[in-house]
C-alpha cells in the first residue's frame, strides 16, 4: 500500500533502491542498448567515465533533470520522448 503525505499525495521514496525509480534504470538501459552505444561510449560522449554511466545504471546513482537531458542527447533519443517512456511504465505498473 502506497504511503501518503500529511496532504493526500502519494509519498515519495526516501532511497532510489526499488520503487518505481527501476523503470528509469530499465529506460535508460533499454535506450543505450537501442542505439548500439557502450556504457564507455555514452560516457565519452557525456565527458564522464564510464563509472558515471554504470552507477545510474545499477541504479545508485539519481539524475538531476540537466543529466537526463544530457544523457538522453548522448543516447540520440529526445529527451521529451524517453521521459514519456519512463511516465508510461510508471503508470502502467501503479506507480505514482
């Protein structure tokens, strides 16, 4: 059962383990994978080391909306188009 805040909305989650932050890991994974690119080569064309890549990969590491902007450019994806991805699975799955 989803938790609530003291106004009605759903809360959200204190830890980026689990939860429905996995369906952005699973996006970003699926678009690297799309478009033929390493982890090395998305970091390369990010100006990061491929550790970067790897621990939003694994899930350990959250973006801030600048990053996934970025990341979504170095995967040649719009970044309007993979969020909407990741709003689709959310919803699909129950999530908030």
């Amino acid at each position: 059962m989803d938790r609530q805040s003291k106004h009605g909305w759903p809360s959200m989650p204190k830890t980026i383990f689990g939860g429905d932050h996995r369906h952005l890991v699973e996006v970003l994974i699926e678009a690297r994978k799309r478009a033929g690119l390493k982890q090395e080569e998305v970091a390369e064309r990010l100006g990061r080391d491929q550790t970067f890549v790897s621990l939003i990969e694994r899930g350990q590491r959250r973006l801030d909306i600048i990053e996934f902007i970025r990341l979504a450019e170095a995967l040649d994806r719009d970044p309007v188009a993979l969020f909407g991805d990741i709003v689709g699975r959310v919803k699909a799955q129950g999530g908030n």
